[in-house]
C-alpha cells in the first residue's frame, strides 16, 4: 500500500510541487492585497490648536471650572510673505524659507497675501516650499 502510494506520487510529482507553488503565490498574493488595503485606511492626523490655560479652566471669581472647548485646526497658509527691495529677481519667501531671515529690515516687503504678492509680479523662490 505505501510502496504503490510512493509510486504514485513519484509518476505524478511535477504536477504536485506546480499545484503546491500555485496555492503558495495564490495565498501570498491575497494577504499583501490585504496589508495594502489596510495601510490605505489609515486615520488623518489632525493639529489642534492649544488653548491659553485662563480659556481652558475657564477661571472667574466663583473657582475654576472646567469648560469643554472645540479644538480648532491650525491654518497651514502663512499670513505673509516677504521680498527684498534690492532683488534683481522679484521673488517672494515664505516667513519659514532660509532667505527670508536674511533679508534686512530696510529691504523687506510685506505682503498680505501671497495672492498679493503674485499680481505684483512675484513669483516664488526655488528653495522654498509652501
């Protein structure tokens, strides 16, 4: 019985190993479909604001009490931007960029908005990303 069971599988040994390699890759191929799915549903980091410590203990004469606030999201759009006067090129930092701390306060132009600072006829620095 086990000699012609041996004699078996050796007739039909190829097609075994192709059918074992073929479950091995089908099942390989399902769990990374997984894995993929899983590391794309990942939760959004989000940035609060932090509160002053008067706002959030909400002190007044009668003690302290605690308040629940909403935390809001910071606004990632810088409020200004600046350029220098003296630049051949009219190009605009980011308050955050490396040339903007070089530039001297005689030379310095603010603008509101970086909207603002485009129809003037800037345009961005290289080195600087928003």
């Amino acid at each position: 019985m086990l000699a012609k069971l041996l004699k078996l599988v050796k007739m039909y040994q190829s097609d075994i190993v192709l059918t074992f390699v073929v479950i091995f890759i089908s099942m390989i191929s399902f769990n990374l479909g997984k894995i993929s799915i899983l590391h794309k549903q990942k939760l959004p980091i989000t940035i609060t604001e932090p509160v002053n410590s008067r706002q959030a203990t909400g002190n007044n004469e009668k003690g302290i009490q605690n308040s629940k606030l909403e935390p809001s999201t910071y606004n990632l759009t810088p409020s200004f931007v600046v350029a220098s006067k003296n630049s051949a090129n009219k190009i605009y930092h980011f308050p955050w960029c490396p040339s903007a701390s070089k530039i001297t306060e005689k030379n310095k132009i603010t603008f509101a908005t970086e909207t603002a600072a485009i129809s003037a006829g800037y345009i961005l620095a290289g080195n600087c990303n928003p």
